[in-house]
C-alpha cells in the first residue's frame, strides 16, 4: 500500500539509507508543458538545512526524472523520477540496530515485518516525503493552468497561534520568513519559540493550515471518498500528523445550526455562499467556495536530550541522538501539505471527468 | 467510487427515497458465525424514531441478508443485503424538487451530475450510513472473536464536553442514556441541551469519541493507508462530520516532546508504553495500546425555522421544513463510528496476513 | 474479488439457491436515459428455458433497479438491483452436500473456504452471469448513444464450426434461432448436434465470436490494461470458459510478418487499415477498426448418465443428476459474452476521458 | 494503469529511449532472502543479443535495486529499482517521429495521447517487459520455497509446433537451444525456420507453453479474478501476444462433456483427478493439479524489408528498418511469460491468506 490516489497516482518506494528514494507518477495526464526546475524549487522547500529552525542535515535532494516527460511535455506514460541518497552516515546508525525509540515507527516496524532497515528511520523516515513532494509539484503545474491555486502555511507553533482568518492574511508572505508563517509578527514568535526549544533539547508541535482557490464545484464523490476524507486521508497519511479539520472544523462542534449553515446568494449567473463555514465542501462534493483546512503535527519524538528506552530484547539502554533533528516539523511540514493537496485535487478533477460520458 | 476498504469491502447503493438501500460485503473471512439479530440491534441504535432528541421518522430499518451466510455460517463469498425504504412521504419533497438547501449538497450533487433525486436528500441522505452499520456489525462480530472491541460514545454536544479521559469512564454505561454518554451527569447536561435546541428550531455539533481495545501491534501500512489514516478517511466519510484526530490529536500542536514521547516499558515478555499519547499507532501502524480518536460533528444545516435560501433558477424563496429531523446528528452517529472503526481495523487485520508467506 | 472494472464497475452477490443474486453498479455515468424493458429483454435472452436444446429450468429472472435511476435517467449514483431466486427444489440438492462432482468447483471451493453452499453450486453457478447481463445491458444502451455496438454469436458447436469472417455474415440474423448462430445451415447443424448429444445425455463445448464496431481509436492502456488484456480478462471470468483470441489470434502462430501486418489507407481525413489482422486494437489501444475475438467454451461437466465420483470423505459414490441442464452452454454464452463485452468497452471509453485534462 | 496485481504488485516506467526503464514491487512479503544473481540472470534470459535468432541489440540489462532489500533480505517496503537505457542510437529513430509504421502502436498512441516518444517505440518497446521479468524474478524465488515451480517454453514457431504433451517432455532441456524448446529435433526446425524467415527480412509468430506445478488447491477468486483470467490478463498484457488459453483450452471446444471430465482419485489422504483437461483450475480456482497454459503470438510487425506506410499527416512513405530486431519474438517472450506467471500465482498465493481470518 505505497500507491495514493485513483487516476493520479504515486507510488513510493525508500528507504532513508537505501541507494534512493523515488516514485512511480502514473495517470498524469498528457501533452501539458512541464517546468523541471519548479519541481526542484518545491523539492528546495522541504529539504533540511534550509535554515536555523529546522535539521541540519545536508540533503541536495536532486530529483532524476526517469520517463513520461519527452522535449518538455508529459507523455501520458508513468513518471518514474529517483532522488539519490547521498548523505550516508549509516555507521551512526549502528548503535539504532537493536534500540526502540519512544515514538518512533521502530518496534511497530519490527512487529509487522520482523525486520527493519533500522538506519535513520528507514521507510518511516520523514526522507520519503520528498517523493510525495516531487508528485505534487507536478500536479500543482498542472493544477495552475486551471486556476486553482494550493497554498499551505504555519498557523500554530506550540501556544503561539495565528487567529487570523486566513482571508485576512496576505498568503505571499508565506516563504519570507523560515517558519513559513504568513504573519510577520507570528512568525517572529513562533521562530523564537522553535530556537528557545531546540537550545532545550527538546521538540514543539504545531498546525499548518492550507487554503485552495480557483476549485470548480462538481468535485469529489459523493459517500466514500467525499472531496475532505480524501484530503483527511491525505494529510494524515504525513509524519507526525495527528489531526485533520475542514471548514468550521472541531469548532463547529460548539456550536448551532442558525449560526452556521452557509446561506447562497447569487452573484449573476454564479451561486456563492454568503459564509463559508462549510470550507467549500458539502455533501463530499466541492461547491466552488475556497477550500480551506488544518493538520495538526505533534513534537518530533527525537529529542536532543538523553532518553531512557529498551532494546528489542527487552533491556534498558539510554539513548543519546546526535544532531540533526528538526525541533519543530512544522515550517518543512508545509510543502508536503500543499503537495498532498495538490494530488488530491488533480485527482478529483480527472475522476470528475468520468462522472459525464 | 462507493466502495470502501481493501480486503474487507463495502460497497453500497441506494436513496433515501429510492426502492431500497443496501449493500455488498466482499472479503468476508469463511466459515464465522453470524448472529444476524446482532446486525439488528446495530441498526436499531441507529434509527432514528428511537427516543425524544432525535428524528421522529419511523423507519423499521429491518435488514435482508440475500447471500453470502450458509446455515449460520458466512461463506467467504459476497454478502448482498437490502434495507427497504418503507417510509415513503416523497410528495412532502416535491417543493424540494427546485430548491437548493443552505448547507447541503443539493446544490453540489447537481452541479456535479446535472441531475439528483431530490425526495430526502436522495444519496446524500444519512440514511446511506444504515448499510454501513450492516457491514461494521458483521465486522465487529468477527472482532470480538479476535478480542477486539470497539466503543463509542458521546463526548461533546455544542459546550457541554466530557473532559475526562476515556480510561476514567464505565463505557458500559453508554446505551444507558439517548444521547449515548458513559457519564451521567453530563449525557444529563447533553439532553437537557439538545431538547433546548430543538425547541428553538435550532441544531447543535458535537463530538464522538472512539476506543479500541485488544488490537495487536502490527496493523496498519507504513506509508499511505497509515492505520490513522483509514480512521480519518473512514470518520470523514460520515456525514456532517468536521475532524477527526487521534491520540494526542489537537492538542499535541501546543505540546513539546519531552512531555509526549510514550516510553517502553517491559511487562514480563510484553513491550507496552507508559503513557499513550501516540493513541495506539506510531508510524501509521499500531503497537498494541488502545487506538482512540475523536469525530466533529457539525450541527444538522436542517433547521425547523423559516429559511430563506434559492432555486435551481436562482430565484429566493422560503423554506420551512417540516419535523422529523435530528437536532443534534452525535447520539445517531455513535453506532456509525464503531461500524466504520470495525471495518478499517477488520481490512487491516485481513491485509496484515499478507505481510508474511 | 466480486468487483469487475475501474470506473464502470460490477460488484456481484449471490448463490444460486439463496433469497436473490444481484449487484451494483457503480461509476455509471448521469443523466443517462435508461430503458428497463430492454434490460429484462437480455436478461430473457440467457434465461433458462428458452428451446429445446438449453436446460428446462424455468427462471422467470425478474430484475429489480433499487437505486441509481430516477424518472427514467441514471442519477450517477450506483444502481443496486437484485433478482430473486424463484426456482428453489433445494431438497434436491441434498444429496449433493457431501458430493463432488467432476470438473466443478465443488472440491476448490471446499477446499479454498472450509465450507460451501452445495444447492445448485451456489455462487459458482452459472446463474451469476445474470447479474453481469444486468449491468452489460446498462452500458449497452450507454454505447449505443456513442454508435458502438456489440454482437456475439456462436460460431462453433462441437465439431461444427462456421468458417465464414464475420463481415460475411448477416449478425442480425443471431436470434432467429436458438443456437444463436447467423448462418442458417450452420445453425441447424449446430442444433442438431446438441440434440444429439442431449439424447445420448452427454453435452457438448464450443465457441463464441463477438464483433465491436463504432469504436472509436484511443480506448484502452499501453501495458497493463490493455484493451484486449481486459477483453481476456473478462471473457476468462464466465463460467465454462477456456480460451480468448482476437484478431488473428492463435491462427497468427504460424503466419508470417509479411502477410499479417496492417497496411494504413488514407480515407480522405480518416486512417484506416486495410486489413485487421490486429483485430482492432495496436499495442493495446483501439485504432478504430472493427473489433472481434472468439471464446472457447468447454463441454458443460454435467452430464445426464451415471457418473462415479467421490464424497468429500473421500469415498466412491454414483452420481446420477436429474434434467435441467444444458447439452451445450454456448447459446446461453452469447449474451453473457455481450454484456462482459459492453462493460470492458464502456470503462475503456470513461478511462480514456481521463488522459487528458 | 501501470500497475499489474492486487497485493504482490507491480507499478512499471519507462521509455525505451528515456533515460531509464524500472518499477516498484509492492506488497513484497517481508523478511524472505533474495539472490540478485537469479534476478539478473532470468534478465539475461530476456535480454536481445543472446544469440543468431534474436536481435542483435546489444543491451546489457543490469538492474539496480534501490530500495526494499536489506542485508539480502525483504523487508516488506516496495522494491524500487532501475534498468539503465544504455543503447541509445535516438538519431536512427528522427526518421520515425513522424511516420507511423503498420500493426505498431504509433498511431494508436498519437490519437489516445496527442504526443508520443517516437523513439524506438518509446513506451510501447517490448523492452518494457525487462521491469516485470525483475519482478516475476523476485516472485519466482519466493514460490519456490513454497514447492511452486514455473516453466514456460517454446511450443510452436510458424508452423512446427511441438505436439506432444508437456508431461514427455524433459523441461530441464529448455535452456538447451536459443529457441527455448525442449525437444531437439523441433527445437533444430524452429531455429531452422526462423533463420529462414530472417534471411527473407520476414518474421514468423509462435506459441508459448507454460506449466505450474506444485501450486496448492485453493488459490483464485471464484468469480471475477478466477485464476486463469488473471493468467490471461497477464499474459495478453504481453506484447505482440493474440492468445491464450488453458487446460484443454480451444480444442475442448469439439470435444464432448463424457470426454472431458477430469474424475476423481484418492491417493491417500490426498484427492487427484485422473485426467487434467481442467488445467488444473476448476470453478477459478487451482484444484492442486499441474496448471498449464499456452500463448500465441503473432509475427513480430517490424520486417526488413521496404514497407510503404503513411506518415503523421496522411502521405505515404517508404520505410526501411535497419537490422536489430527479432525475427520472432517467441524464444524471448518465455521469460516474460513465467514472470507474469509468478506475478498472478505469488498473487493469488498473498490474497488467498485473507481467506480465513
């Protein structure tokens, strides 16, 4: 089960210390221009070492497109891309062989398979994102040329939360500032906190919400596999996430109907919705209001202070990680958000097709 | 696309108004016992007419099984069953042929298929969530001889919220009440405000929560289809509901890791966590804790009030719904929950054995 | 695996002596007119008890359309539908329980499920198919809007075999008689001979050969899903079945390059070939030709003599089947064969729409 | 549609002329020891340059796993890996960018697609089949600690086929000649007769024939996803393949039922049937017995001589091929089939686990 979405698919193979990562992208539609250098830039945003706040490790994470793009137009034939593994200290590694972290993918692995890669995360590893992010990127090009729109940004880390409405937010800012927090302000704050708590060894959590406009109504089906359990699906399916909400979310729980439900006007010949409480879905099916969610990620369990933990064999140890870790997964949080999305979308527009003969 | 799951898969069909409503099982392990009046009892839970906080509608609900079970026996091939729709007022509906309700998906069904049965609600009705209740029923049954049980219950309803941790609670006592709260002092709080509601006309949210007990480490997928994933897939797909998160959930985003990370600890030969915030899944696959989650609910967009909304014309109109709808959809939805947490946990159960030769 | 298609989609349930056998389709396109008396009319065309030379059973094989269609169009959503089984002589099954007969799927299923439904072969009865002749029937009338049409016909009984290409042949002149076969003095050869074989109380194999013509170039997949792949696959799933070619098919083995290859002919704007050795499809994809294949069928196992077998205790017993059984499957094979036809042909057309955005 | 198999799971790329061909394996059981050398030397097997009769392109097919495998063992993550393209001449093919030549898949792929990678058949390139020899390789290696062996052989080249029956042959004798037949003198006739055809610049079509012995009874789906469809599907996704069929297959079509019948013995505890015109497959599912198959092809479209065709505007043009291509692409194409054999059987072997719970 490394294969998402139904007509645009990714298929995901990696381990964090194998030869490569890299996928398989089939369904992509054909004939439409691609930039490869826009894949990079997206690859750029979620790559560590980018800055103070997040690891250190140095990863190019150079995508190697392999097929189904020929003189700079997909082909309507699978994409196969691999990005390199070249930062190998698997000798680090070594001492992980035998540990469980807290938190950590490592004994679950070991149960289900009975065997584990157990340099860096191997599979579990947050490395393999990167194929989802090379899959995004694609689908957002492809996405653009129909004037939808994907954009992903940090609205909580730890207490420090973003109230805002995201209308109100300037969403351009989003890349000025390492936190990836639209809200200059906010982000001073959150990146102060993220520093305060990587100087204490330890690790914060914090939520992205993302915003996606230009979406025609029609999209998503209409029981199973409504437009937002595919996005819950989605966004779950990151490290690290641990809570997905759409429109009035976990708020609307509080509240009554009077206040809430979404009443139309019409704009001439368009139907719109005076509010937007539904965040652009009912019924499963998108209404052509913006679409408009939340992820919440917990703190990374590696912290950078000695741990106490047990061995597969059931003995003590203590367990002290070198460098290298992000305190808060947040601002690396958000190109995987938008790509996720963006796979989504161009797969409800292309499953959408089939709907009329 | 109304098929859900991968081994262990539903697919169902049917409006509300329509001859029936009903569904396939396919994947159904060979050779269990079924006790079909269990099934029933399921689908009793979730009729509505039951008590004085929801739907006065009469349906009877009663479910055929037409194949697949032998002599008390399932037979490893597909169970079809049907649930007849024998309430049938669909003149009540005919003002509802051109009229777009606020919050529901008239409107998008039929941007989406330029056509839509418009008597209830018609495929977008909760009524599809009986056959859903067929399928958990025979899922959970099936469970419980592997030592896996599933309890949900009523945690929240508008501001009335159960704070205590489930592990506090006597989730016996849920069916003890109509709004299906294990604590009685706040199912109490619940009814008294879910009968203020509606006698406004008005609807509330809420919230359910969900706990699995006795699920063996080593379900669920590493990457895509993470345990918590199909959880949040499954959740979203019931209607009205807003968000799910699972363990820390939420509320990790404003925690750091040292307070988090679940430590090992080695009871005799068995490998158990001290704490559980990772809620029973790390690395997408469980570790043989509880799994407990939590679904928003938004309140019901059917208000007994005068609504002003439009027609397919565009034209304002007047909408007064006549009675028989939910003010609070939480205390119907609990049995839909468990049916959809047994079936995800089930398909993992089926797709693990496939993990080995 | 009771599901057949990716957008168009068959979900079968049903033994053959349980309440009903049914299904639901999936995927089927909105807005579609249906006409129901067209889908009782294929139904009647594979029922039992049409002539002479197929089993006397009477099954009256009334469908019920439970959903997906709404004032004579389909709404988009599945349509469920069942035919209940009218025809129970259950007791004379009884001494089948323990029973396996020769070259049936009594002993896999056994062994494959612990457990089986022995009346009449349950699900392995080839009373399934009725269910496919349902949903064929539908997408039927959906190609016939788009100008395909699809035409099977028995082209050999035994050792008498119609020779003639099927551009000779007069294809509406297939239900003239109970053979389905289009050439006159070969269908009362054909007739013949199974009447012959019923009195000796053998049966007796043969072959069907089906015609679609109007499809357009394009439909179908480059490697896995191939067009005529899926035509293999489905023909492979009806009962009886033991072998698929198209075009040339294995006559092609001993041919040379030389004297198969397609020649192009430019008809004003329109490439044509000028032979179709290819049977309509090119590396996997239709090219707009005519597109025909055969499906060898084997001699139904049931004999009317004495035959010696064993129980599943493994002891000798003699096993003599009362009437109502088929001397030769391929008549009632030819609309089983249309309808599989109908539906590879009608999800290639929805797929296809997805190439491109 | 890329992606062959339902748990053991191939997802194939790759362009002939691109820079690399290569897949994902998913759903690859976990902890089983591999030998490389085997993957590489089945690959050998399919690779052109072998010898006088196939193509003297010079390919040197190594495979590079990149992921899945560690310290020589699975570890149930997906197998990634790639097959360089080494031997590029993509100057020979500028003449092909605008010409579609008879019986390929030019044409049809310009039409679905739009655009196309002219070069060397670009996606359509038997090459392709390299990706599913390396995971019929894996798949053969895992069946063979379960007793499940694959051979498939050269059965038919034009018209000296091989009438005997595959339990007199000696099939260790397959690897003996560069047809792949295990009978001498036929083998002696077939190269006999292909070096004929490719001193003519003509080719000639075959037969390929495959056996499965040790599969346990019980695998295959009972009625979509039967064994032998999948086998046939499989096998028509092969390219140039017209045929299949399997037991008796296509002369079971003049025979009578009283001949055919495959009755039971008991030997012990274990059943048998006397005869095997079943194949081995009763109801869809294996009954324990030698499954066997066969496969036709059609003659390779690519001669070398002077062909008039059109091209991408409708004008006609001459086309002469260079060298390098197979006069018959049977000897090569037994590999291919006993990869795709240990696909569907590793497949249904996975998916049959999930038949008890």
């Amino acid at each position: 089960m490394n294969t998402f979405g139904h007509i645009y698919r990714l298929t995901s193979f990696g381990e964090s210390h194998g030869a490569a990562i890299g996928g398989v992208i089939d369904g992509v539609p054909a004939g439409i221009e691609i930039d490869l250098a826009e894949i990079q830039t997206e690859l750029d945003r979620r790559r560590p070492g980018q800055s103070a706040i997040v690891t250190g490790r140095r990863e190019s994470d150079r995508v190697k497109i392999l097929s189904g793009i020929f003189e700079g137009r997909t082909l309507g034939t699978p994409i196969g891309f691999i990005i390199e593994n070249a930062d190998h200290h698997s000798n680090d590694y070594e001492t992980m062989r035998h540990c469980y972290r807290p938190s950590h993918a490592d004994y679950t692995y070991q149960v289900k398979y009975g065997i584990r890669d157990h340099r860096g995360g191997g599979r579990s590893s947050a490395r393999e994102t990167a194929s989802r992010v090379v899959a995004g990127a694609i689908a957002k090009q492809i996405l653009k040329r129909k004037g939808i729109n994907i954009a992903a940004y940090t609205s909580q880390v730890g207490d420090v939360a973003l109230h805002a409405d995201y209308r109100s937010l300037d969403l351009t800012m989003t890349e000025t500032n390492p936190v990836r927090c639209p809200d200059e302000t906010a982000a001073d704050k959150m990146e102060a906190l993220i520093l305060e708590v990587k100087s204490q060894g330890d690790t914060v959590g914090g939520i992205v919400s993302c915003v996606v406009t230009g979406v025609p109504a029609g999209l998503g089906e209409p029981v199973f596999g409504k437009l937002h359990a595919r996005l819950a699906d989605a966004m779950l399916s990151i490290n690290a996430a641990k809570g997905f909400d759409y429109g009035m979310g976990f708020a609307g729980a509080s509240m009554r109907g009077s206040e809430t439900i979404d009443r139309f006007i019409c704009d001439g010949d368009k139907i719109h919705t005076e509010t937007n409480n539904s965040g652009g879905i009912q019924g499963g099916i998108s209404n052509g209001e913006d679409i408009y969610f939340r992820v919440a990620f917990k703190p990374v369990a590696t912290l950078l202070q000695e741990v106490t933990t047990i061995t597969d064999s059931g003995e003590r140890m203590t367990l002290k990680v070198k460098g290298r870790h992000d305190p808060c997964v947040v601002p690396r949080a958000v190109p995987v958000v938008e790509a996720m999305t963006a796979m989504v979308i161009l797969d409800a527009v292309l499953l959408d097709k089939t709907t009329h003969i």
